[in-house]
C-alpha cells in the first residue's frame, strides 16, 4: 500500500504504518486515525479502500507532508540564510543550529576531524 508515495508496511498496525511518511509522527498519527474514524489496532493489509481514502484526504487537507513539507523547511532555512540570523549562518557553516557545544561534539556535522595529540598515533611496526 502507498500513502503519499511512500510504501506502507502491510503487517504493522496502522498507527505505527503511518509514522513511515515524512511529517506523520505517532501523536499526530493517532489524531488523524481518530478523526478519519479509522480503528488503531487495525494491521494496514487490513484496511478498505474508503478508510485508506479518507485518511489520505484528512492529511491532505490538514498538514503539509512529505515533499511539500520539505520545501517549507527548505523555504525557512533559506529566509534565515538571507537575513544573515544566527541560525542562517550556522547552516551555511555547517555547523550545529540549536546552541550545542562544538569543542568536543558535532563530530557527525563537522566531519570526524580529531585534532587531539593522541587521535593521530602511528601505527608502530613490530620487529
């Protein structure tokens, strides 16, 4: 089954399915099962077409997903960039937005770069 372009899991229960599309977490996936009158515990092989149709159209018409979400968070991190904010320029850097230390983290952002005088040891050739 495909939501939004997305491959569902057929065996796992619906209100976990959900959390596979970009944008759908599993608050937001139980909101929507709940108002689209879709029950919770349902596998995703096991669902109509008519309940399928309307949780598309629920999500369709209440939150962005998926590409369209995408592109505004690309939108956004592009406004910060122009306005040269903070944030905009730690994106452009590459380095960590949110406030985190950066003396010994962010390893995965700045790349595996060690510096120390031990991270370098020459392998010692044995006799």
């Amino acid at each position: 089954m495909r939501i939004f372009g997305v491959t569902i899991p057929d065996n796992k229960r619906i209100e976990i399915s959900l959390t596979y599309v970009y944008g759908i977490g599993p608050t937001l996936s139980k909101k929507v099962l709940a108002a689209a009158n879709v029950d919770i515990d349902k596998r995703a092989k096991e669902l109509t077409a008519d309940e399928i149709l309307r949780v598309q159209n629920f999500i369709e018409k209440n939150f962005p997903v998926e590409g369209e979400l995408r592109q505004v968070i690309k939108r956004n991190i592009g406004r910060l960039k122009e306005l040269q904010a903070y944030r905009g320029i730690r994106h452009m850097r590459r380095l960590p937005v949110r406030w985190q230390r950066t003396r010994t983290n962010s390893r995965t952002v700045r790349g595996n770069i060690r510096k120390t005088a031990g991270s370098g040891k020459r392998k010692v050739d044995l006799k």
